[in-house]
C-alpha cells in the first residue's frame, strides 16, 4: 500500500477515539481508503470538510500531526490466477513471505448478483458424512454454517468436507482463528497435497479485531474471480463468523451506534446477509459454495448472531457428542440444508427423502422413548426397538467418522429398518417398500 | 398533486453509510425523489426529514465513492411506480426496474430499467363510449395481458367525474398512443394513454365499499382451509423462527391458491429462494386455467443482499400493483416475505437518524406503519359493482423466535389469521409446522363465513371443525397426562383418545409439501379426509392394552396416508380406503 508522489499529505487531525480519527479534508469519497502514519484506514463519515476514519489496526498511538493521505479508491484486492496456494492477511497482503501479486485491482465489497441471473442449485455436494449427505445434503451455490459450541471439532469436520467436496479452488477466510487452528488447516490442506488449490485470508485472534471485517469480502472477491472469470467452482470456508460479528458491534459502539438485541448493531442482518449472499451457482458453471462456522455460547442460538445467521444461509449444520456411542454426530434434528430437496431423490436415489424422514422420525420415536426412560416409566416393545435402532442408527450413519458413498447410506437405513421394524411402522410408500425392503428378514 | 415548480436542486453536505444530507436551493416535499450525480451515475434517493434548507435522503444504492459538493436534482414527486399492461410475469426490483431488461451479472449501481414496454403492440377493446361519466379507477377498456383481462382506467389520481369525449375503435395500439380523451368538471380535456402513475406509500381508493370478507379462498393447504381458514380480502401473517419451513409454505400458497393473480414482494429474504421462484413457476401449471403459473405472477425480489432503503420500498410497490389490479375487479394473492426484514430497514435508518428508539431498537411508530399497510388489503365493491380482493398474507421472523419481539406483536394486531409454525413440530417433521391449536383464524368465527361454508361445503360443516379442534385438544391433554403417569398408569381408553388425535394430525394436520398429489388437496377431498378421520372419532374401539392401540391406530394412520398420496378417486385411492375399511371392522366394538 505504497503512497504516491503529488498526493496530499493532512497533518491535522482534530479528534481521535478508540476507533477513529477525524480531520478536515475535501475532495474525498465515501469508503474510500486512507493512510494514517502508515496504518491503513477507511472513510466512514463526511459532515462538510470534517471527515471520519475508521483506523483497522486502531488508534493507539497516533498523534494529532499523524501524515494523513487519501488513496482515491476503496479497499481492492489484486487478482490474478497467482493467488492460488497463497497466504494473505486481512488486506491481501502477502504472509508467506512469497512475492506481491501481480493482477487485476478489484473493489472488495462489490454489487450484488442480479436475482434474475443467477442459476437454481442444483450440483450435489457429496461429503462422505452420512448426517450431512443422507440427511443434510449440500448443493453448489449454497451458503451453510456449522453452528457450534467452541469445543466441538468443527475445524475438522469443515477441513474433510472441504477436501472431499469436489471444488476446483477452496479459499479460506480465517478470522479470529487462534495460531495453532490457522497451522491446522495448513498442515491438513498441505498433506492432502492441495494446498495450490487453496487460498487463505488470515487474520489470527494476534492481529487486531477490527482488520477482521475485511476478510469476508477479501475472501469472496478473490472467489468471484475464479467463479466468474475463470467458471470454477469454489468453496470459501469462513471461520468463525461470531467473531466477525464482533467486530462489527466494537466498531458500531465506537461510532456511538444505538445497540440493538445483543449490543449487536440494528445492521447485523443486512452486513451479514451481503456476505452470505454472495454464495450463488452461474448459469456457465461456476459456483461459490459458502461453508461457515457460527459458534454458540452454551448452544443458545437464540443469540442475535446465530439467530440473524439462520435466516439468512440455506440450514445449519448442529454437532453434538452422542453419549450413548461415544462419538461426535450431525445432530438430525436441528441440523437442516435448505437446497437438500433439490438434489435428493433427483440426483440421488428416488427413495432418498422418504427413508431420510422416516428415519429420522424413528429416531424421534426414540428420543421420547428415552425421556419416559428418565421419567422412570415402563418402556413398550416397540420404544426398545427404537432405542436399539437410534444407537445403530447414531452409530453407522450420523457419526462424523462415517465416510461412505450415498447408496451405501440407503442400503444401511434399509437393513437397520429391518432389523428394527415392521414395514408398517417406517410407514414409507409402499412401492418403496417392494422395491427396497431386505427380503431375508 | 404535481405543482410546476421549477424543479429545486441540492449539494451533498454529509454521508453516513446510505444516509445523505444535502443542502437545497429551493423547496422540498417529505419523502420526494431526487437523484444524486456521482459522475455518469444517477443513484436514487427518498427525503426522509427535512431541518432548515437541509434534506435528510435515503439512498437506494450504495454511497461508496459519493463526495460532498456532488449534485443533486430533486423531481416534485414521491416515489411511484407505473401502472400499465406489461406488469403481469414480470421479475422487478423493490424500486419497480425491470431485472430482465438489466445488463451483466452484477447489478450496477444507478441503472434504472423501464418496467413496462414502450413499443409493444396490446389489442385494446373499449368498454366505455362517448358521453360515459366515469370516476377514478372507471374502466375505459381492456386489453389482454397474458390471458388475464386487463382493465385500461380513468387514473387514480383524477378527482371528480370525467366524461368521455372520445375512445379510440378497438385495434392495436402502444402504451403511449392516446385511446380516450375526457373532458373533466371543468370541461378541460385530457388525453388519456393506458399509463398512470401512483405514489406507493398511499393507498388507492378508487372503490366504493369495503364490506368484511365473507368468502372463503381455498389454498389447498388442509390445516389451513379445514381448520384455519383465511377468507378471500382476508389477512394473515406467518411468524415461525427459521427451519419451520415458512417459504416452503408460501411457496406452497402462491402455487395453489384460488386467485387471479399472484404478487410475491420478496422482501430482504434469500436470494436462491427467488431464484426458485424464477425457474418453477414458469414450468409450473396452473391447475385452473392450464397455463403456466408464471403467466399470473409478478415478483418483486429485493433480496437481503440488495440496498436496504430499497427493501422498504419494495412491500408498498407489491402492494400498489395488488390495488392496480383488484381495481379491474380480479383475486389479488399477495405473499410478502419478510415484513420482519422490512421492519429492520426501518429500524436502520432510524438508528442514522439518531431517532429515540422504542423496544429492540425500532421506531417508535412501528406498530402504525404496519397496521396501515395491512389495512389495504381487502375485499372491494368497485364503483361500477364488480367485485375485486387483495388477500394479503405476510410472514414474520421473529428474533430468536420469540414470538413476543415488536414485528409479531404489532402484526398480531394488525392481521386476522394468526398461522404459528413451531418449532417442536419442526423438529419431529410434522409439515407443515402450522400450529393447530396455537394457530387461529378470526374468520371461523364470523357469521358471514360459517353461513357460506353451510352453503357451499356441508351443512354441519362449522361444528365438525369445532369437533376436530376439540379433539386435538383433547389428544393433547391426554399426551401430556400420559407423559405425566406414564403408559400403564393411565386406562387405555386415554390412548384411545390420544391416538384419535394424532389420526387428525397426521392426516388433516400433516401434508407433504414435496409429493406431487399430497401438496395441494381440494376442498372436497379435504372434506371427505375429515368425515373419514371424525368417523374414526365417533367409532369405539375395543382393545386389551395400550400397546395394541399405537399399533392399531399406526397401521390406520399408515393407510389413510396412503389415500393422501392417491390421486383423488383413483384405483388406489379406493384401494387404501377399502383397506381402511376393513382395519375399522377389525376392531369395531360390536
């Protein structure tokens, strides 16, 4: 971000916060990017000559005679096909020592897609993970986040589905992320021998809070490249998106914003939505896949983040430690993928919706069967098969360390139906049942 | 209304986000429209507050790049949009741009589209002749918009009577060819073209009375039309927290509702969602005339993504388009998804504004704003005795699904079908999660409606939904008493009870969304589902333990869903009900 020569150069700055500073200055726009004795800042305010800056790194240390130049643009990304394999942090500066990038200069943060241009999902996902693709399938163009308690294994489980996932670029928006997370994904994406597919956005919980509201748009402007110009399919991983909202509510309380539920700025859907949204399937083949975590204090997901988050991504995918197995699942029950109904039973088997509801009603079954457990009461013939079949099921299929093929996952419910139940009791279509119920039972 | 000033001009003073402040040179209305020049760019703008020669605008784009001292051009007008043939299976933005005719992938900022055609040729037929007196909303003729008999009308903004002087023959003619002239109490004459014009943020009134709906309008949807009915004029709203399947059932809604025309106002929700819209409802058919469902849709998408000032305008262009039409006497269904995104649009530029908050941070006035635009949906009289409706039907998004937050309790009180989506039914995949008993409908209840449902579905038809109410209230008080005292600790007949219940939610409540048959039931196979289900009610059992009554009544269950799944009357279905037959006789106490 070097200055260039003939720019004006304000020396006198009139007020400073935590966030901000302020000085007199004309000819500037909106959200345009500026540079404060060497930090990076941006234009959030003009009221006549006074102009308003939001310093990235913060103020700590910046005098009232900080060198004060205005760059003329917004935030920009540089792309070019050299940002495949790279490390960046949150203003797309090079941190793995390799050389600068040469490309395009590209406004992050940019218009949004015409509705009427944008193609229906319609791309099966496979992952491997039966709670996700029996249950919870995964379509192209889809936006999804793992919603989890901070000591749940999500790191892991999105570093799987991202290798499995048939994508030709994966970028990762990392925010927050602790040091040993962010060597994680690199030691992962390395030995999967991916890691030039794979372009990274990091901004670590050592870097300051506020340079993470840029990295959500720097990931997905590098992402709209390969989609739109180059026609690849690409999955961004952001993680984790609380953090990011918390970085929007530190600086809307700085701009002396009045906080609406949660001390969470009354913009909160709308900044995440922009992000979200992104996620979108082009009619010539290109995609952006979003895959998100939005971490939960104590599951609560009534909280503003999680809350604004569900209705904006297509589902959410819960973890949950199985006590009965011993074993991590994809909870079935609060777990949902929105765009499942446009590939399951399409590009997967036409029994696939109905064996997927009917075992998860069983498994409800058996919840209740577990509750009259507790209670202390007398369990019925039919409440202990349900108890048997929720731990088989629980075990062989809604288990993360599952990984096998769809039809796999079908023949499985099937056999566990069987072994289970009586036809009338799964209550699917009967032609179904012909077609599909183990005849040796 | 229009005064010929010459038109007043602005500088931008200030920027915050989408909220600008210039400085006039001349006078300025609440909520005009101006334009802001960033350079080739013309982005549009509201006046949301005016101090001295200051003018508070919101910008309907975003403000990147905007620089003070940039000009300004104010236009005398509020927000309007136009009313032509052409509206019908168009895809427009909150602001009324027609998407389609919208240039590249991404939407560029300060491109305006024109929503209707100027070349276009329509076939216009007159309905009035020389000498008619007519009032606003009179209609001068009609042309054929896809099939639907569009109405050409005196415009809404005239006051008074107009006579017509002269009507051009029947022929082809342009939207911007004259077809009448009329001559006003003045006996000044205007040239009238099939356009007009109508600010959206007011209500068109161009009828003559707006009785209580007494109508019932069949969605298809059981738990709706059995048990919650919602009449033809009516309003109802759809509050649930997200995953209780609220769009799939709004989709549901516009696919099978009785109406002549459909107005979806996607409203700040996903855009896949309108996506799905796009690419089904032009392959869809229509059940009742056999065309294709897009033929009587329009959509207004202005997706969550989209500028938000935007999104506030984008529920008052539905529903000014909703009025356009019931005005020629057709079946409005309007769909606006969510009034809660809209609602925070609100609260957005309040908070700019630095306004006192009321609760959550929202305008204080909110619960008035959303009572206002509830109020103009309904059924109409026009003037010239034709009948026309808006039915409106909102969805709410409760924060944390808590169903006590502003948005709910404000729409709570403004509409009169109350459709709660739960969680708990969500969860155990009882879809649609529609609420029985949580859910009511004020109509139900009117005598207007319990009469005409006497005439036209069954004489008794009022009490047996009292009936199935009282059984689900009924199955639900043993359920939790079972739950209290366990299985055995409870005499069998209370399973018997519940599991007459769970028969009415499983068959009348529950309805597959995604089978081609199940979707959407007619009024007359729901009837003959529910006197099955009620025969069930009113038949007596015998049975040794509670064990054999939840097999039982599963098989029963299994059977009738399979009816469900039938087409109406087909081998199949006769089958399943012969079988089910067969299961009562089993059982039946002698």
């Amino acid at each position: 971000m070097e200055t260039k020569a003939f720019q004006k150069i304000y020396t006198k700055i009139t007020q400073i916060t935590k966030a901000t500073c302020s000085l007199k200055a004309t000819g500037v726009g909106y959200e345009e990017m500026a540079i404060v004795n060497g930090r990076l800042a941006q234009v959030v305010k003009i009221m006549g000559d006074e102009v308003t800056l939001q310093i990235f790194s913060g103020t700590e240390g910046v005098p009232t005679n900080a060198e004060v130049v205005f760059l003329g643009r917004p935030p920009v990304l540089k792309v070019s096909d050299e940002l495949s394999g790279r490390f960046f942090n949150a203003y797309g500066e090079p941190i793995d020592g390799g050389p600068e990038i040469e490309g395009e200069e590209r406004q992050i943060g940019g218009p949004s897609v015409n509705p009427v241009r944008r193609k229906q999902p319609s791309e099966f996902i496979p992952t491997g993970i039966a709670g996700i693709d029996l249950n919870n399938a995964l379509v192209t163009g889809q936006k999804i986040p793992f919603f989890a308690d901070p000591d749940q294994p999500f790191n892991q489980v999105m570093a799987n589905v991202a290798l499995r996932a048939d994508a030709d670029k994966i970028i990762l928006g990392g925010m927050g992320l602790t040091n040993d997370d962010y060597l994680y994904y690199k030691s992962v994406f390395d030995n999967a021998g991916a890691l030039d597919r794979i372009i990274s956005f990091v901004n670590t919980t050592e870097n300051p809070p506020v340079e993470r509201i840029l990295v959500p748009d720097m990931a997905l402007t590098a992402a709209e490249y390969f989609a739109v110009d180059k026609k690849q399919k690409v999955l961004v991983l952001l993680t984790d998106m609380t953090l990011y909202a918390d970085a929007l509510s530190i600086v809307s309380n700085r701009m002396d914003q009045i906080p609406s539920k949660d001390s969470m700025p009354g913009s909160l859907y709308s900044d995440l939505a922009k992000i979200y949204e992104k996620a979108v399937q082009f009619p010539d083949g290109g995609s952006i896949t979003i895959i998100a975590v939005t971490t939960l204090s104590g599951g609560d997901i009534t909280h503003a983040i999680p809350d604004n988050t569900g209705y904006i991504t297509e589902g959410q995918l819960f973890l949950r430690k199985d006590t009965d197995i011993g074993k991590v699942i994809v909870d079935p029950f609060r777990s949902l993928s929105r765009l499942k109904q446009l590939v399951i039973g399409k590009k997967t088997r036409g029994d696939h919706p109905q064996v997927m509801n009917a075992a998860v009603r069983l498994y409800a079954d058996a919840a209740n069967a577990k509750t009259k457990l507790e209670n202390g009461f007398d369990l019925t013939d039919y409440d202990e098969r349900a108890l048997r079949f929720a731990k088989d099921y629980s075990d062989k299929l809604l288990a993360i360390d599952v990984n096998i093929k769809v039809d796999q996952m079908l023949s499985t419910s099937w056999n566990l139906f069987a072994e289970h139940f009586e036809p009338a009791e799964v209550g699917i279509k009967q032609e179904f049942v012909d077609q599909y119920w183990p005849k040796n039972n | 209304m229009e005064k010929t000033n010459k038109m007043t001009k602005g500088k931008v003073a200030g920027i915050i986000a989408n909220l600008v402040f210039v400085e006039v040179d001349g006078p300025v209305q609440q909520n005009e429209i101006c334009y802001i020049n960033l350079g080739e760019t013309r982005l549009m703008a509201e006046v949301i507050k005016v101090i001295g020669t200051q003018a508070y605008v919101q910008v309907f784009e975003s403000t990147r790049g905007l620089k003070v001292d940039d000009t300004v051009d104010f236009t005398g007008h509020m927000l309007e949009v136009t009313l032509g043939p052409g509206i019908l299976s168009k895809n427009f933005d909150g602001l009324q741009n027609d998407l389609d005719k919208m240039e590249g992938v991404f939407l560029k900022r300060g491109e305006h589209t024109n929503p209707l055609e100027d070349d276009k040729k329509w076939e216009f037929k007159p309905i009035a002749k020389p000498g008619d007196v007519l009032e606003a909303g009179g209609w001068l003729g009609e042309v054929k918009e896809n099939w639907m008999p569009h109405k050409i009308m005196i415009p809404f903004k005239f006051d008074g009577k107009y006579t017509i002087k002269s009507i051009v023959d029947e022929g082809n003619y342009t939207i911007k060819d004259t077809i009448a002239v009329v001559t006003d109490e003045n006996g000044k004459d205007i040239d009238l073209t099939m356009v007009q014009k109508w600010p959206v943020k007011l209500a068109v009134k161009a009828y003559k009375e707006k009785p209580r709906p007494f109508k019932l309008l069949e969605t298809g949807v059981r738990v709706i039309d059995t048990l919650n009915p919602i009449a033809e004029g009516g309003t109802g709203f759809i509050p649930g927290p997200f995953g209780t399947g609220k769009t799939v059932l709004q989709h549901a809604l516009s696919k099978q509702a009785e109406a002549d025309m459909i107005i979806v106002a996607a409203c700040g929700e996903r855009a896949n969602e309108v996506v799905e819209i796009f690419t089904e409802f032009p392959e869809l058919d229509d059940p009742r005339t056999g065309r294709k469902l897009m033929e009587r849709t329009t959509i207004i998408a202005n997706t969550s993504n989209m500028p938000v000032a935007a999104r506030e305008a984008s529920v008052y262009t539905a529903m000014t388009l909703a009025e356009y039409y019931r005005a020629m006497g057709l079946k409005i269904l309007l769909l606006a998804d969510s009034t809660s995104r809209w609602a925070q649009a609100l609260r957005e530029m309040s908070n700019r504004m630095e306004e006192l908050p009321g609760q959550d941070a929202f305008p204080m006035d909110l619960p008035a704003i959303i009572s206002n635009f509830y109020s103009r949906a309904g059924f109409t009289y026009l003037n010239n005795g034709s009948t026309g409706s808006i039915t409106f039907i909102g969805t709410v998004s409760p924060a944390g699904g808590n169903l006590k937050e502003p948005v709910t309790e404000s729409t709570k009180k403004a509409a009169r079908c109350f459709y709660a989506l739960s969680q708990q039914r969500a969860d155990s995949k009882r879809y649609p999660a529609i609420d029985p008993l949580e859910s009511y409908s004020k109509y139900a209840e009117y005598p207007e409606l319990e009469e005409y449902f006497r005439d036209s579905i069954d004489p008794e038809w009022p009490e047996k939904i009292r009936l199935a109410r009282d059984i689900l209230i009924r199955s639900r008080e043993v359920a939790e008493q079972i739950n209290i005292l366990g299985d055995d600790g409870v005499p069998v007949e209370y399973h018997e009870r519940f599991w007459k219940g769970e028969v009415m939610d499983f068959i009348i409540c529950q309805q597959d969304a995604f089978d081609k048959v199940d979707c959407s039931a007619p009024l007359e196979r729901q009837k003959y589902m529910l006197n099955l289900v009620l025969d069930i009610y009113h038949t007596d059992f015998t049975f040794e333990s509670f064990e054999e009554v939840s097999t039982y009544f599963k098989k029963v269950i299994n059977t009738l869903k399979q009816m469900n799944y039938s087409v109406y009357e087909s081998e199949k279905y006769y089958e399943s009900e012969k079988e089910f037959n067969s299961l009562i006789e089993e059982r039946k106490t002698a």
